[in-house]
C-alpha cells in the first residue's frame, strides 16, 4: 500500500510555500542586481546568490514534482 512517510508527509504540506519563498528571493535579489549596476564586487555576490538560489529552486520543483505524482498515486490507490 502506497502511502507518504512523516517527513514526505509534511514536505508536501510545505513545498508549494517554499518555492514561493525562493522564488521571492531571486525575485529580489534580481532587483538588487538592477540597482547595483556600477559595483562590480556586490553584484558579483548578488549573481552568486541568485544561482544558488536557482539550483535550489529546481531541486524544490523537482522534488514538488515526485511529491504530486506520490500523492496523485496514493488517491489512486484508494479509490480503486
């Protein structure tokens, strides 16, 4: 029988509030970039950030991805 562990569990009670929240960073951190055109050290750190923060965002979607295929097997599951 299919069915989320604890941690799957509250992962996928939380993903789509985390991938609002990075999207939200990089969103930020994009305007930051625009506004620190003329210094080359910050905008360096800020592009460092945003890739960071890109990765991080696939990895979420990735794992929103698995998490929405387990949940969608799980009801299956259940209503045969």
């Amino acid at each position: 029988k299919l069915k989320f562990s604890f941690k799957e569990q509250r992962e996928y009670e939380t993903i789509d509030a985390d991938i609002e929240a990075i999207e939200n960073s990089i969103a930020k951190c994009e305007a930051e970039m625009a506004a620190q055109t003329s210094d080359y050290v910050k905008l360096q750190e800020l592009t460092d950030k945003k890739t960071r923060l890109e990765a991080e965002l696939e990895e979420k979607t990735e794992r929103w991805i698995y998490l929405n295929d387990l949940a969608d097997r799980i009801e299956a599951e259940k209503n045969k």
